[in-house]
C-alpha cells in the first residue's frame, strides 16, 4: 500500500486540480447513467400502444430514505404515463431532447476531468523528473562511477512516463470507477435486486485470474526497465565513441551488440504488453458470459410469462445499464495492470531518491569565504571499495605556495585533489583549511574557493560566454573577455560565427582539443579562485598555445595557491614543492633539483623523459 500512497502524494499535491478531476468524473458518471435510463420511455412508445400501457396511479409518500427514493421512482413512472397517454408525440420529443442534453453534458464533464487531468499528470511528470535530476547531480561521484548514465536517463524518461500513467490510473481507479460502479449498482438494484444478486454472484471468478496476472506482470516490467536502462547505456557509449568505433572497422561488432541488447528488450516488452493488455479481455470475456446468462434467465422467465418486476422494454435498459456497470469493473482491471506496471517503475525511482549520500553538510556547518593561511593535510587515507588508494598522507601547503603532484597512473593524485574539494570523505584522517576541517564547512562556500581545469575539458552546449561564466547568474562580460585574454582563447572565439555568443555544441564538439581547453581555463580565470587546481591543464595543446598558456597560468597563479598535478614534468620545474605519490604514499618532496639530487623516483621519471 506504500506505493499507492506515493503515486498518492504526487496526485494531491495539485489539491484543487484532483478534487476538480473527481467532481467532474462523477458528474460524467451520473449524466452517463442518465443518457441510458431515460431510453425507457422511448421505448415504452415503441414497443407498446399508448392504450396497452398498464394505468399508473398517483404516488403516495412514505416513510423513511427507502421510501422516498420509492416515491421518486413511482412519481417519475406517473409523470411519464400522463405525458404518454396525453401526447405521445410531444413525449417523445421531451425523451430525445433529454437524452441528448444528457450525452451533451455527459462529453463535456469527461472532457473537463481530462482537461484537469492533463494538467496534473505532467505536472507530476515535470516534479518526479526534476527531483531525479537533483537527487542524482547531488550524488557522489562513487555513486556515478558504478551507476551507468543510460540506466539514469531511463529512469527520468521511461520509468517517469509510467509514473504519469499510474497518476491517471490512480484517479480513475479510487475515485471514478468505484463511484461509477456504486452508482450504476444502486440503479440495478433498484430495477430488480433478484436479477442484480445473480449478477454478483458470477462476477468474482475474474478477480482471482486478474490478480493472477498482474503478479507476473510485475516481474516482468520490471525487467523491461533494467534492460531498457541497458539499451540507453549502450547507445550514449557507442554514439559518444563513434570516431573510434569507424577507426577500428566496429560498426558491424558495435551493431550486433546493440541488436542483442534491443532484442532482449523487445522481448520483455512484448511480454508485458501481452500481460498488461490479457487482464481486460479476460475481464470483458467473463463480463460478456455474466451478462449473456442474465439475458438468458431473465429473458426466459418473461417469456414463461413470470412476474420478475420488470417489463420488456425496463429489463432491456436493465441489460444495458449492466453492461455499463462492467465498462469500469473492466477499467479498474486496466487501471490495476497499469499500476502494477508502473510499481516496478517507482522502485526503480525510489532506489535512485533513496540513494545515501555519503557526503553530507554538518548541521552546524561554517562559513568560509577567503583563504589565509594554509592547508593540512593530516594522516589523510583514502579507500574505494576496500581498496587503498591514499594511505597516511601528511602535507602542509602554505597559502600561496605554488605545489606539484607527480607520480604514476594510478598514485592517487587526483583522488588527493577530490577529497580536498569533498567529492569524497578521507577514509581516515582531516585535511584543514586554516585549521578548520573541510566536512565541518558549508559545502557551496569550500568549492567556491576552489577554481579547477582538469585533464578532459568538460564544456556544455551553451554559448563561449556561458560556459566561461560557467555558473554565474548574472554574468560580467568584461570579465569574460579578459579571461579568454588570458587564457589565450579571446582571438578563436571572435573568429567563431557569432563570436563570444556562439554555441559550443554538445560537450563542445564545435572546437578543437585545444581551444577546448583554453576555454576550460578561461572558465578557472573567471571564477577566480583562491585555490587553483590544474590537473594536466595543458595537456591538450599544441606547442605555441601550451607555452602562451602556460604563462598566462604562471601569472594567475602569483597571486594563489595552485595544486598541479602533472605528468609532463617540465611543466612543474619552478614549483615551490614537489611531492613524488606512488601507490597512494608520499615517497619523496621537495624542489625539482633537491629531487633530483635524492637519485630516487622522480629522477627516474625525469630520465624517462629526458628531463635533468
């Protein structure tokens, strides 16, 4: 019942949207009802001689709500037997202008509920999706490394889209088929509660072959939506990787793989559609046979001549009202396979919102907004998946210090930089800026102090001016020129179609890998950070920009503390000090002669290089 209560919540957080929906169901329901009754006295005219209708006295009151509704029903039959005696032809112009204001009314109301139901349904759609959204941007990045991104964007499209269908369902399936199945029961009964109690009686050998299927159902879907989060990984990899695949002939390798992926796919859809779409046949199939044996009973004893309370032309409404009475009993099975579906959805979604969030602000955070001393790192150890990358780090950094980071892949350097900007949490031990430790401040003011270009240069699809204001509401474009000055990139973008306002295109692919990392610098510039990361800034350029660059680099950092983590160790010379990571551990530091001059593993990373 959990997950009823959540498509719940997400259904009656538009309170006045829902109840309006269910005030205009209902009013479909009894105007539907209306259009069926008041075929009876259409077909009293045609089936009998105005002088063979049986004489109808005037109502008397009586007592109690029984006998009030007994009241109506008889005064209703006497209105009807005057008009029809009196002035048949006029009678039957009063029935087909009722009935036809009755389809009139009944339209419009179903028309208004779908009106007001749009409208939540992808209200519903727009909320679930953006809290997916924020939920997984929030996330660590450890959640990201093991999660696939098709598998995410799957759950904010397709799992999303059930959601909207189950928000559909749930309305109709509390508020509008119950009422509707109320209300056409109470009338059945009302023409003949004998015909109605043998009704009741066959109707229940559907429930147990629709909870049946929808066990099933659940399993499957369920699945469906793995394998479609599969299908999505597969498909952003492969596009994103296409120069690669058409450089190694994979095209066909690639193609066969996806078509394995898309067949298990439309396999499983298959299944569930079959399932889904099995309930209300089976439904309708034993809906038919009930309706058939009642036709069949009470059509016999009318004609054995018997009395069952009814006549002709009221047991033929009788059938069709019952035939109404099965349309929602039919519905709330669609509606059921339609929520068990989307069940296997909100779990997929729940396991997303509910995901925990390893690095979390204190309740007491503090505040931070300069950078004035220095930064500690104090017995700092870091592990991922029970596997040691950082072990036993202690480092001082004083404020202003220009520091290098080198060693092997694999060493830990980045890892060092990422937990100093809290993407993670040290396994053990603090790292300190001015002697307070980073998980004690407020996330957003330690991350503005920190100003980063990593090794990919990760652009968006947004204008050159965007994406060096990167995250700046209320963008300066003076500051926005001078960055690309330094940065070297000013002259590339005013060649660019429109300039500064040019597109970049997805993930930047209009620029070169060079001028892609120039505008990443220029992005580090503008924000002007107190602390400047730069991990294998240049390694993207060519000769000439690199050496433009990095002066440009060396003049930005005089005045802050940089953190340069390189592998190309000519870069890093003229540090203020160098530290020599390998297998997580701290194995040499100092200058790049004093380095040299220990005969040890930077030397031999210079000699390799050709470096003294």
């Amino acid at each position: 019942m959990s997950y009823y209560r959540e498509i719940y919540r997400y259904t009656f957080k538009y309170k006045g949207l829902a109840w309006a929906t269910i005030l205009f169901n209902l009013l479909f329901v009894i105007f539907n009802l209306l259009s069926l009754v008041l075929f009876i006295p259409v077909l009293q005219l045609i089936f009998r001689n105005p002088d063979e209708i049986v004489p109808v006295a005037y109502p008397k009151h009586h007592d109690g709500l029984i006998g009030w509704f007994q009241y109506i029903k008889e005064y209703y039959s006497y209105s009807w037997y005057e008009l029809i005696k009196a002035y048949p032809q006029s009678a039957l112009l009063v029935v087909c202008v009722s009935v036809l204001i009755a389809f009139v009314l009944k339209n419009v109301f179903r028309y208004a509920a779908v009106w007001t139901q749009s409208e939540i349904r992808m209200a519903v759609v727009r909320d679930v999706r953006s809290a997916l959204f924020d939920k997984a941007l929030s996330l660590p990045l450890a959640y990201h490394s093991n999660e696939k991104k098709g598998d995410l964007m799957a759950r904010m499209n397709s799992d999303v889209n059930e959601i909207e269908v189950a928000v559909v369902s749930l309305l109709e399936l509390i508020f509008r088929e119950p009422l509707a199945i109320l209300i056409n029961l109470g009338t059945l009964i009302f023409m003949s509660p004998r015909l109605t109690l043998i009704a009741l009686l066959l109707l229940p050998i559907s429930a147990f072959v629709i909870s049946r299927i929808g066990k099933s159902l659940k399993r499957t879907a369920k699945k469906t939506q793995e394998q479609l989060g599969f299908l999505y990984a597969s498909m952003d990899e492969n596009l994103g990787g296409i120069r690669i695949i058409k450089a190694f002939n994979a095209i066909p390798y690639i193609s066969n793989s996806f078509k394995e992926k898309n067949n298990q796919h439309q396999k499983l859809a298959t299944r569930v559609f079959r399932k889904r779409d099995l309930s209300p046949l089976v439904n309708e199939t034993l809906g038919a046979a009930v309706l058939l044996a009642l036709v069949y009973f009470g059509g016999s004893l009318i004609l054995d001549g018997k009395q069952i309370g009814l006549t002709g032309e009221v047991f033929l409404t009788y059938i069709i009202v019952f035939s109404q009475f099965l349309r929602p009993i039919q519905s709330v099975s669609n509606n059921m396979a339609n929520m068990t579906k989307a069940q296997a959805s909100q779990d997929r979604i729940n396991s997303l919102l509910n995901a925990h969030d390893n690095i979390v602000e204190d309740k007491n955070a503090l505040a931070k907004n300069s950078f004035k001393n220095d930064i500690q790192f104090k017995n700092v150890g870091f592990a991922y998946q029970d596997q040691a990358v950082l072990t036993d780090v202690n480092w001082t950094v004083k404020k202003g210090r220009l520091v290098a980071i080198v060693g092997e892949s694999g060493s830990g350097k980045s890892t060092l930089m990422d937990l100093l900007q809290r993407f993670y949490d040290p396994t053990h031990g603090i790292i300190e800026i001015d002697g307070l430790d980073v998980a004690k401040l407020k996330i957003q003011d330690l991350r503005s102090l920190i100003g980063v270009v990593t090794q990919e240069s990760i652009l968006f699809n947004m204008t050159a001016a965007e994406n060096i204001a990167f995250g700046d509401d209320n963008p300066n474009h003076e500051r926005i020129t001078e960055a690309a000055k330094i940065a070297n990139a000013f002259d590339f973008i005013q060649d660019l179609e429109q300039g500064f306002d040019t597109l970049l295109g997805e993930r930047g692919n209009k620029l070169s890998g060079g001028q892609k990392q120039r505008i990443a610098i220029a992005r580090a510039v503008y924000k002007n950070p107190a602390i400047l990361i730069l991990d294998e800034a240049t390694s993207a350029l060519d000769t000439e920009s690199e050496s433009l660059v990095q002066q440009a680099l060396e003049n930005l950092m005089l005045q802050r503390t940089s953190f340069v983590i390189a592998h190309r160790l000519s870069t890093v010379k003229n540090a203020d000090e160098i530290i020599v990571l390998s297998k997580g551990k701290i194995i040499e530091r100092g200058k790049h002669h004093e380095l040299l001059s220990l005969n040890g593993h930077y030397k031999r990373l210079c000699d390799l290089q050709g470096l003294s």
